[in-house]
C-alpha cells in the first residue's frame, strides 16, 4: 500500500507540473522528471522486496513477537542516541555519525541472536545476563568505539 501511495504520488506530482506550466522550456524537463521519477518508483519496489525477504529470513529464527519488540528497542537505542548526540557537538563529522549507526545496527542483530542463543552469557556479568539486554549494551559500545574510531576521518561536518 506504501509502495502504491509513494508511486502514485510521484505521477500525481509530475501530471501537476506538466499540466501547469505548457511552456516549452518545462516541457523540456517534463521527459527527464519521468525517468526520475520512474528511477525512484523502481529503487522504491526493490527496496519494499528486500525488506520483505530480509523481513522472512528474520522470522524463520524468531519465536514471537516479543522477540521483534525487543531487537527493535536495541536497534533504535544503537543507532539513533549517538547520531543525535552528535548533532550538538561541533567537532562531530559525517564520517563519524555514519559509522556509528551503521557499527551499531550490524552489531546490535549479531548481539540479540548470540544472547537469544545463550552464547554471549558467558562472557558478561550475570546481572546484565539475567536482565537479556546485554545485547544493547555490546551493540551500544560498539556503536561507540567505531564513533570514536572515526574521529580523526575529518571531512565534511554532521550539519
């Protein structure tokens, strides 16, 4: 339904400019508007079909959906609280934010599938084992170290 919305939204937006402005200068545009926006209604399908398998493969090793609220909960908590933390430091670069969140997120699903198979209890304390949220906290520090790791890539800034 998002696919058909976004899509549809595009044409309806492309019909409105060729329909109002006849000049021949945006008539001109008009052919290179259809193919950006046929450009990102294929980007839009293929992207809504990886999410759908990687979505399958997910559910082929989880038992409910608790276990989708929870990988959840760690993937926001990882991905998102150092990027805007960033936001407020004038030395944080693009390079930084952009590692962080991408550290954190692969890191916080391999950390959820070694707790949720009880491997990674052997090598945290068992206060952060009985709470199962170690998983955040691994994927959070790792999130931190590649933040950290990055500082001397200095290119462009997070603004």
């Amino acid at each position: 339904a998002s696919f058909m919305s976004i899509s549809w939204s595009c044409a309806y937006a492309v019909q409105l400019i060729y329909w109002y402005d006849l000049s021949s200068l945006r008539l001109l545009a008009i052919p290179w508007l259809i193919v950006m926006v046929l450009y990102y209604i294929l980007i839009q399908y293929f992207h809504s079909a990886g999410t759908v398998i990687l979505a399958y493969i997910y559910a082929l090793f989880t038992d409910s959906l608790w276990d989708i609220f929870y990988l959840s909960s760690g993937i926001l908590t990882t991905t998102i609280f150092i990027p805007m933390v960033a936001l407020f430091q004038k030395n944080s670069t693009k390079v930084q934010v952009q590692s962080a969140a991408t550290a954190g997120f692969i890191s916080t699903f391999i950390f959820y599938f070694l707790e949720k198979n009880g491997i990674l209890q052997r090598f945290q304390p068992e206060w952060l084992s009985d709470t199962g949220l170690g998983y955040i906290m691994w994927g959070f520090l790792v999130s931190f170290v590649a933040y950290s790791a990055t500082k001397k890539l200095r290119k462009s800034g997070t603004r």
